[in-house]
C-alpha cells in the first residue's frame, strides 16, 4: 500500500512539469521578470510546437549575464539568432503584450 502512495505522489508532481511552466521557469532563469515570463509562458505554449518551445529553451540557458538584467529587447535579439521566423513572430507579440500588462 505504501508503494502504492509513493508511486502516485511521484506521478503528480511529474505532471506538474507541464510545458507552460517549464517555460515560465526558463524565461525567468534568462532574466525576464516573473510576471512577463508567466504570461509569456501561457501564450507561447499554445502557439508554438513542442520542437520550437524546445529551441527555444535552448537560448535560456546563455547565462553572459546575471539573472534579472536581461530586457525583453535583449531576449527578443537572442531568439531573432534561432532563425525561425514563425518563433519570432509569436515570441515577439506575446513580449509586446505582456510587457504591456504587467
């Protein structure tokens, strides 16, 4: 029965890892503001495709400068170098509009 409780506290909190806050967690780790970053999270999760969340992800781990002094600009120039219009495009809006109400 014990095992049984275990396996299931470590099924629930593996399904706390969703996307949305995996990105919430990157994009706060490259810098940007908790409240910029959730709500940035929450629109490109639905915008963009498992592969380009996971690019993505991939410039949030340049770390060339300390945590919390990296602008939306400066986030919006290092996705601009994946070379993926459609990222840009979506990455570029939700900063735009969360910048915007926050």
């Amino acid at each position: 029965m014990k095992k049984l409780i275990v396996l299931s506290a470590v099924l629930a909190l593996s399904a706390c890892a969703t996307p949305e806050s995996r990105i919430r967690t990157g994009l706060i780790s490259a810098g940007l503001s908790a409240p910029v970053a959730s709500c940035m999270a929450e629109r490109l999760v639905d915008r963009l495709s498992l592969l380009q969340l996971r690019r993505l992800l991939s410039i949030t781990t340049l770390r060339d400068q300390r945590i919390g002094e990296l602008t939306t600009a400066q986030f919006l120039h290092r996705t601009r170098a994946l070379g993926d219009p459609e990222i840009l495009g979506v990455v570029s809006i939700a900063a735009l509009r969360c910048a915007i109400s926050s």
